[in-house]
C-alpha cells in the first residue's frame, strides 16, 4: 500500500471539513427526521455495493483492530469477577 502524500492529507482533510460545514449548513435550516437518516444510510450502502461490493473487502488495517479489540475483550474478560 502506498503511503500517501502530504497533498493527499491536505485534501483529504480539506473534503472532510467541506463535507462537515456542508452538512452542519444542510441540517440547521430542516434536521432530517430518523427515517430519513436510516434510508440516506441504505442508500450509501448500496452505493458501496454497486461500487465495490457489500461487505466492503477487510483490509489488514481493520483485521489489527478487529484483533486488538478481541485481545482488549479477552483481557477485560479475565479481570471480570466470575459469578
């Protein structure tokens, strides 16, 4: 995997704060009701599947979080008293 360049964070940051302001602007004039947000999901989902497919391909970066989450649980897990 290529690591990316500075100007691939900048404007990977500046479309990430675009879409933030854009978003805050869009939702204070009419806040979307829950039906509305859960149909706007189901739609990106979609989107993502014609896209690349559903469930979105596991990379080795989630496969480390996923691993460190259950070395997290397994640990918690022993501290826990047992009943």
């Amino acid at each position: 995997m290529d690591t990316p360049s500075r100007d691939d964070l900048r404007r990977w940051v500046f479309a990430r704060r675009s879409a933030d302001v854009f978003g805050r602007d869009e939702n204070r004039g009419a806040p979307i009701d829950a039906a509305q947000s859960l149909a706007f999901g189901f739609a990106l989902i979609n989107v993502a599947g014609a896209l690349q497919g559903w469930p979105p391909s596991e990379d080795a970066i989630d496969r480390r979080d996923i691993e460190l989450a259950r070395e997290r649980w397994v640990r918690v897990r022993r501290q826990w008293p047992q009943r």
